[in-house]
C-alpha cells in the first residue's frame, strides 16, 4: 500500500492558522480540500522567523521525509518576524534560500508564500517587508513554486482588512481568509506534483 503524501506546514503564525478554531486552519482545511490522502505535519509557531525556521529543520522537518511517500512538500510561510527583529529583506531572503536548499538536498519540494501587509508598522518597516516579498516573487530563494498571498483576491485591502478576510488585530487572516489561502496552497501543490 502506498503511504500518504506528506505535507509539512513551516513557518509563522499565519502558516500555523492563528486566530481560528483549529477546523478552520490552513492545514485543517487543505486536508478537507486534498483529494489524495495526505499526511499533514505542523512545524510552524507563532512569532517564529525564518532563521529559527532554518535552525529547527533538522529537529522539526526533516524526520518527516518519507522516501516511499508519492510527494513530501514543505509549505513555508515567514519573513515578517525576521524584519520585526531587525534583520534586513536580504538577510531575510537569505535565510530563506538556505532554508530551501537544505530541504532540497533531503528531497523535499517547497512552495513559499509572500507575506501579508503590515499596516500596524511603520514605514521604514512596511518597506523592507515589501523588499522582501519582491525577493521572494523573484524566487531568489529558488523554491519550488511561489505563491503571492499578498496579492491575492481580498488579501491586500488597503484599508485596514475591510475585506472581512482578516481577522481583529488586521494582521492575521479570519476564517474567510484563511479558505482563501488554502485553496492557493490546493492549487500550488496541484502544480508541484503534477510535474512529476
């Protein structure tokens, strides 16, 4: 019998689905969404950067390659909490590619989202966010597909979330939101493992 394909979540809080019941999580809903059975992994944490992300995955993701499995994919989210502790877009960016290539060399396939806005930050910080997302588009980190959260139906409203996508704190996306993105996340890995 064939195992399940194996999905880790990485990243930060978006990626683990703060603000919502966990039925209403990206992981939750992707798993409803899947038409393959699938073997879902959280390794995602509230706050956590991508440099801790790069430091964990010996520990978090790399015990969860299965060799039999028909895919073995890492979905990454991150980089806000890199640029809130005062790291530049391309220290950022940097830690992103290292990130992706460790997980290359163990096999895995990684698809990376760009960050949401930040409209609780200043300028300066809101700018080098933006550089970021701009390295990720470029898929300076050399990832596997790129999908632009930050441009998504809704996902951008400048107004503060009026959308209704996002949840109180404007940061973190609500239920609604939150379905968006795992049917881009349901999209992507359509794409990835359809290459083979």
């Amino acid at each position: 019998m064939t195992p399940p394909g194996v999905l880790v979540f990485d990243g930060d809080s978006v990626s683990r689905g703060y603000g919502v019941v966990e039925a209403q999580t990206p992981a939750a809903r992707l798993a409803r969404l899947m038409d393959v059975p699938v073997r879902i992994v959280m390794a995602a944490e509230s706050g956590k950067p991508v440099s801790a992300s790069l430091a964990d995955f010996p520990d978090r993701v790399a015990p969860h390659h299965d060799p039999a499995a028909p895919f073995n994919i890492v979905l990454f989210h991150g980089g806000d909490n890199d640029i809130a502790a005062g790291r530049t877009a391309g220290e950022a960016a940097d830690s992103l590619r290292r990130y992706v290539a460790l997980a290359h060399a163990q096999g895995w396939q990684v698809i990376v989202s760009t960050e949401l806005g930040r409209p609780d930050w200043g300028p300066s910080a809101q700018a080098a966010l933006a550089e970021y997302n701009v390295l990720e588009l470029r898929n300076a980190a050399g990832a596997d597909l790129v999908i632009d959260y930050a441009n998504a139906s809704g996902m951008a409203d400048p107004d503060a979330r009026a959308s209704g996508l996002y949840n109180a704190d404007g940061v973190h996306p609500s239920a609604a939101g939150y379905a968006v993105l795992a049917d881009l996340l349901r999209q992507a890995i359509a794409t990835v493992t359809s290459r083979g």
